[in-house]
C-alpha cells in the first residue's frame, strides 16, 4: 500500500501564483499598451502551463505517488 503524505504546499502556492501571474499579466499588458501582443501572450501561456504542472505534482505527493 502506498503512504499518503501532505506533500509541500509551496508546489501549489507557487502553482497557483504562476497560473495568475501568466494568464492576467498578459491581459495587463493588452489592456496597457491597447495592442496584441502575441509574443506576451505566448509567454503568459507557457508560464501558466508552468504553475499547472507544479499544481499537479502537489496532487501526486498529497497522493504518495
């Protein structure tokens, strides 16, 4: 059997910041300048993608996997 343990809770901290952080900021930064700016954008996603694989790796160690 495997031994469920609490995991960090800085993985989902930081994951939930990341998320925020890269799906706002470039909305931030659309509604400063009033351009779309895709290079922003694209960054912004793959910052978010970045706080959902944290998320998820505090699912699994709150899990014990």
């Amino acid at each position: 059997m495997v031994e469920r343990t609490n995991g960090s809770p800085w993985f989902l901290v930081l994951g939930v910041l990341l998320v925020v952080v890269g799906l706002g900021g470039p909305l931030a930064v659309d509604a400063a300048t009033g351009d779309v700016q895709w290079l922003v954008r694209g960054i912004g996603v793959l910052v978010a993608i970045g706080g959902g694989v944290l998320i998820g790796f505090w699912v699994r160690r709150r899990q014990g996997r």
